[in-house]
C-alpha cells in the first residue's frame, strides 16, 4: 500500500537569466500572471491534492518568495482601516495556504540539485516536485492526477507529460519512450534529453510536475558520482537520476496531465502568452482587456 503523499518540494533557485534585467532583483517565480505571481499557482496546484508541507528551494536574490507567503502585519492592519476587506482576506489567505519551508540550495549546478536538497525534509514519504516558474492550469489539477495515478499504481516515479506536437517540443523537452499501460499512462523503458524530431520513438514529452519516492536521493548521488568520476562539467539533471532507477530496475511512469494546459513561463513568449490568457478571463477586467487586443488587431 502506498503511502499517503503530504509533501512538496518547489525548486525556485535560479537566476532568470532570460528576464533580466527585470529578474535583476526580482525572482522570476514572483513575475505576476496578472495580479498573481507565477509560484502561487504552483503552490495552488500543490495543495489542491492535500499537500500539507512545502519545501521551497531558494537562493541568496529569493526573499521576497519568502515574504509573500508570509503574514503582512502592517498591510493587513492597512487594509482592514481602508475597508479592503476582500483584499485583506486574499491576503491573509495566502500565509495559510500550506505549512512553508525553506532552504538555500547547495551543490552542483543542475535540476536535480534542489530535489537532493531536499532529501531530510521529505525522509521516508513520497513527495512532488514542482518547479516554480511554469505549471498547469488543469481539472484535475496536475498535482491531483500525479497523487491519483500513484495511489492506482504505484512506481518510484512518475513524470508530468504534454504529447509532444512541434520540431520545437523536441528540442525544448526530454522524452520517455515505452509501453501504455492505459490511455495517457506510459510504463518508461528509455529516457532522452532533447532527442530532437526522429529521436525518439515517443511523443512523450516530460515537463515540470514530478512525484518520486525517497529512491531518487541514492539515484541522484549516483549521477554526481558519475559526473565527478568522469571529470565531466555538465549540469546535473533529473532525467541522469530516473535513467539510473530504471538500470536498477524501478518502475517509473510517465503521465500525460489531461483537461488542462501547460504555461511555460520560464519562457519570455510563453509567460506573454499566459498573461494574455488569464487576462482574458479575468472577472475585474470586465472584457476590456479583449476590446483592447480586437482594436490592436486592427
């Protein structure tokens, strides 16, 4: 029997590069999705499937991640004297949302650094792993169908996926190739880092949204050892450690998340994107925003 999933991990130490100078002082995970910055949607997404504790992975440039999901005393007191009350309990709400962790990241360069970071916090349990610059605005929620299809299934891994459509997907995404369990749920046999168009016998493209359990911390450390041993400098990756608990003979999933779409906003034209679609359906706009996109398409 499985273990009941409580805890997730949310890598958010890089310096976003692609945004500066704008990131020059402010994490990207805070850039704001209209009037919501990007990590709360990750955090959302967490805690829509009973996630009760998360472990934020932070560096030196990331306190304000760290104030935003903590009480405001003074603005709170500020809004309450205005009358704000609907603002000052989306305010409060925020603090609340989960019990919230945090901890500098430390090691090697790599995505799968933050997530051997966190091997105390998450001990014997399973736990989600969900970057946060990018996520998925899905019913269920992305984090939903992970949790569902490991309490069904089981596996030391399971890997969120899109169905690969673009030349582009294949040279932006990693890939798992193998044999469908069912509709959307692949048994992984092989996995490819950016196998590009033809490289891959699988449409499997794997993006942001994992759960593991407390096997990938050997396989991670594996992996380094791997590097150090061949003197090699490239970055630490996840897909290093899932290819390692295949070889060992883990079963690993991958899952396409359905009834939903990813956002990318790691990805300057990505996150444009996804402002532009929230800011069309968002209640206070009132349909003035898409007025104003009609007269510049004119």
């Amino acid at each position: 029997m499985t273990k009941k999933v409580r805890k997730a991990v949310i890598p958010a130490a890089g310096f976003g590069t692609r945004f500066l100078p704008a990131t020059k002082a402010m994490p990207k995970e805070m850039l704001p999705i209209v009037d919501k910055p990007v990590i709360q949607y990750v955090v959302e997404d967490a805690i829509s499937a009973g996630i009760e504790d998360i472990l934020i992975v932070t560096g030196f440039t990331k306190r304000s991640i760290e104030d935003h999901f903590d009480y405001s005393y003074e603005l709170e007191h500020r809004l309450e004297e205005a009358g704000k009350m609907k603002q000052l309990e989306e305010v409060r709400a925020i603090a609340n949302l989960a019990s919230f962790h945090y901890l500098r990241q430390k090691g090697p360069l790599g995505n799968a650094t933050p997530i051997w970071n966190a091997k105390d916090f998450v001990g014997d349990e399973p736990f989600l792993v969900l970057f946060g610059d990018d996520f998925f605005d899905a019913t269920p929620s992305r984090s939903q169908q992970l949790v569902d299809a490991y309490e069904k299934h089981g596996g030391s891994a399971i890997v969120s996926c899109i169905r690969a459509s673009t030349k582009e997907d294949y040279e932006r995404y990693g890939f798992a190739s193998g044999k469908e369990e069912e509709s959307g749920l692949l048994k992984i046999e092989k996995v490819v880092e950016k196998p590009g168009l033809g490289g891959i016998d699988s449409d499997y493209a794997m993006v942001s949204g994992y759960l593991y359990e407390p096997s990938i911390f050997d396989a991670i450390e594996k992996a380094m050892e791997k590097l150090v041993s061949e003197n090699s400098h490239r970055e630490l990756v996840y897909t290093d450690a899932l290819d390692i608990l295949l070889k060992e003979g883990h079963t690993a999933y991958a899952l396409e998340i359905k009834n939903g779409r990813y956002h990318d906003c790691g990805n300057k034209l990505e996150y444009l994107k996804t402002v532009v679609e929230f800011g069309l359906k968002h209640p206070d706009l009132n349909g003035h925003f898409r007025d104003f996109l009609k007269h510049l398409a004119l």
